[in-house]
C-alpha cells in the first residue's frame, strides 16, 4: 500500500485520531463538519475491509502511513501537534 492510498485529508484526520483527538475537535481544527470528518473516517474503514476507526488506524500503522513514535505519544498527553 503506497502513500496515495489515502487522500491527504484522510491522512490528516487519522493523524490527528492517533493523537486522541475526537471527531468534534478534528473538525473544528479543520474547519470541516462532523458529519464530513465522519464521512472521510467511514471511506478509509472502507478502503481497508475493517469495522471500526480503530481497527483501520492499527492497520495504517502496520502498514506504516502512520507513524507512532515519542513525538506523537507526548501529543497524546500535552501538546498536540502533527
């Protein structure tokens, strides 16, 4: 699975799930509806055959289009940023 796989806003809405952020702030952050984050959240579960957004951000990180290091864990717990 190549980087084009997702689009780039799907992209940026599963980096800001695997910093905890929940679907009303990514949002806002985003400056998007719920309903269309929810939209883009529903197409990668899709994409990848699974049931749920966190079983589809595992496979993302398995397949390495997410990366979870020190940077994005410390996001979790203080400051969140990309």
């Amino acid at each position: 699975m190549g980087n084009n796989f997702l689009t780039s806003r799907e992209l940026e809405i599963f980096k800001l799930l695997a910093l905890n952020e929940t679907t009303k702030t990514i949002a806002d952050k985003l400056n998007i509806s719920e309903k269309t984050t929810r939209n883009h959240i529903s197409n990668v579960i899709g994409k990848l055959g699974v049931s749920s957004r966190t079983q589809a951000l595992i496979e993302l990180i398995k397949y390495g289009i997410i990366k979870i290091d020190n940077y994005a864990l410390e996001g979790m717990y203080g400051t969140k940023t990309l």
